[in-house]
C-alpha cells in the first residue's frame, strides 16, 4: 500500500498519481492508497452509499396503454328507435350515467302490453274468487276452478315476462311503478345508460339516427386496471414470468405481468407481454406511451450511482473508501445500468462502506503512473 505522507502542491495534487512512487504492481481487486486530507479535496473525491437491492430492472421498453380485453364489453339497441339526444359521445362515463335518449314507439307498446295483462289479471282472479264460491257451494265444478286457476298462472307469468322485458330495455324501476299506479303510460323516451362505470370506445351511432332492436350502439371498457402492452426482444423470453413485478417509469406502483404471448413476430422478433398495472387515479389513459422495466429476483445485488463504476487493469471496479482518505478497488459484475445508476455482483461487498463516485480519473492516474515505476 502507499501511503503519501507528504503534502502535495495543489496545483500538482490532480496529477497526483504521477508522483506516486513506492506502489508496487498489484491486481486491480488489491490496489489501495492512503492519501491525506489536502490530498482528497483537492482530488475532489465524493463519495455516496450503495444500496442492497433483492431485484434488477431490465433496460427500459415502451408499452403503450389500452383497456383490458376481458373488460370490453359491446352494447346494442334494446328496442326499435330513433337518437333524441347524445349525452356522451366519449371519454369516461360511471355506471347509470345516461349516454342518449331513444324515442321509441316500440316503447309505448310495450307498456300498453303490459297494462292489457295487467287488465286481464284483474278480471281473471276476479273469475277465480267467484269460481271458489260456486264450487264451494257445489254450482261449478273442480273442473272449472282448475280452468279458472289456471288462467291466474298463466297471466302473472306473463305479466312478470312483459315486467321483465320492459326491464331489460332499461325501463327503470320508478317508470314501472308509475306505469302500474296510474294504469297509463309512461312517453317514450328511453334512456340508454352506461351498465358499468368504463371508458366510451366506438361510438356507433349518431343524433337522429333510426335504430332497430339489437343495432350496435358502443362499446366500453375500463381503465381501472389498464393494461400496458410490450413488445419484448425473444431473447428476455426465458426471464420473463407471469406474476413477475414491472416497475413503470415515472409511478411509485408497479404493476404485474399477466400474459405472455406464445407467438413470436417474425419481422422484429418480439413477442407480445401484457402487464396489468392499477390505475385508480386514471394518471394513465388508453393509446398513451409509457416506460417500463421488468424486475428480476437477484440474490446479493447492489445498486449505486453510475459514475461510481471503473475500469482498471482490464476489470470493471468501484473505489471504495474502507477507511479515512483510504481507497480500495473492489471488482464488481455489472447487471444492469441506466442513466443514473447501476446494479452489480460483487465478492465480499460491504454496502455499508462508502463508494467513491468523483475523483475517479485521478485515481485510477495515481495508480497506473505508481504501477510504471
């Protein structure tokens, strides 16, 4: 080891591995150097902490943002039509909130239906009161009182049906209650609401339109998870896992892998990765390009600044700072790096010594010149 004892010019000090004699040749895992006070500032060294990570970010990707597929849903006319009005033509909307307003004369008959069983309902069990009379009394017979029961049956099934058609149109509840009270019909204005909260996508009609029962009128999904596609190089394929966390660049959440495609696109080579990512504060939207980085499980990995990495005597190093103005190299193994930091492997690491991460060129000068003499 050389100890440099003796205080150096200043303005030599940052060619200070030029006069630095009596370090004998070594390899680079075992050169050190003892330098002084005066000696580190003026070096400028800066040191910093690495930190002890349990996974390594892959490169960054590009993934672009789309809903879920299992949560597309398409809507259709439920009964003939004409568009009144559009409410909503995009965007998000939230469950029950009103997307247009058919008029439908379909509408009306439906009701006027529905009220004529009502009417039939009412005369029938009427019939069924005064057959249980008779036949108590011996003037009808069991015959009849079946016949008479049987017609109660089948007119409240078929009440419930028309109920349950009118429903499913999207007839809501207060109409319906309005319809059987007042015995009169209810207009024919139809609203036509969004079933779930999502996001509007191909908005198939427009105002004025003439739709018939069944007609395509939009399709929604959610975006609350959203999904974010990539296209991953093949050779990532066997690292990849399902379950296996994805940070996204710019967000504290990380997402999850939730499918990777068994087909390989032949021009680039890529397949398809699809991450499921929660998006409650809808800081993310379909179509909209986003970063990402697959997380791998790494057992004794380390992550520190990218300007504490070195290479020195054909080795990829960092400086350490064992002691006070000491420095030693320690041979690392890279696994990853990005604009700011970098994560290795190394032999008997301390993360809790500091890294040197200013001052390294000196460093790395001092050393070579005390290896020429």
């Amino acid at each position: 080891m050389t100890n440099l004892n003796k205080s150096l010019p200043l303005h030599s000090v940052l060619f200070v591995g030029l006069t630095l004699f009596g370090f004998g040749g070594a390899q680079a895992e075992n050169a050190n150097i003892q330098l002084n006070s005066q000696q580190w500032q003026a070096m400028g060294i800066q040191t910093a902490q690495a930190q002890a990570v349990s996974q390594v970010p892959s490169m960054p990707m590009q993934a672009i943002a789309m809903m879920p597929i299992h949560s597309m849903q398409n809507f259709n006319s439920p009964i003939d039509g004409q568009v009144v009005e559009l409410r909503r033509v995009h965007g998000e909307v939230a469950e029950g909130e009103v997307i247009a307003v058919l008029d439908s004369a379909q509408l009306v008959v439906m009701q006027t239906e529905l009220l004529g069983v009502v009417t039939e309902l009412q005369v029938a069990n009427k019939s069924l009161q005064r057959s249980k009379q008779l036949n108590a009394s011996g003037v009808t017979s069991t015959k009849q009182l079946q016949a008479a029961q049987a017609l109660v049956t089948q007119l409240r099934s078929q009440l419930a049906e028309k109920k349950e058609t009118l429903r499913l149109a999207g007839f809501d509840q207060a109409r319906m209650d309005k319809l059987l009270k007042t015995n009169k019909t209810q207009g024919s204005k139809l609203n036509i609401s969004a079933p779930v909260a999502g996001q509007l996508d191909e908005m198939q009609i427009r105002l004025g339109q003439r739709l018939i029962a069944n007609q395509a009128l939009f399709s929604m999904g959610t975006i609350d998870p959203i999904v974010l596609d990539v296209r991953v190089p093949v050779s990532m394929r066997a690292q990849l896992e399902e379950g296996m966390t994805v940070a996204v660049d710019g967000f504290s959440e990380q997402g999850e892998i939730r499918h990777l495609e068994n087909q390989i696109d032949e021009l680039t080579q890529t397949f398809e990765v699809h991450v499921i990512f929660s998006n409650p504060q809808r800081k993310i939207l379909p179509g909209q390009s986003v970063s990402v980085r697959f997380l791998t499980k790494q057992a004794q990995a380390y992550r520190a600044p990218i300007n504490s990495v070195a290479q020195f005597e054909g080795e990829t190093v960092v400086f350490t700072q064992p002691s006070a103005q000491k420095v030693a190299t320690q041979a690392v193994q890279i696994l990853q790096m990005d604009a700011e930091n970098m994560y290795f492997t190394a032999d008997k690491f301390d993360a809790a010594t500091p890294l040197i991460t200013e001052g390294t060129t000196a460093i790395k000068l001092a050393l070579s010149a005390s290896e020429e003499e």
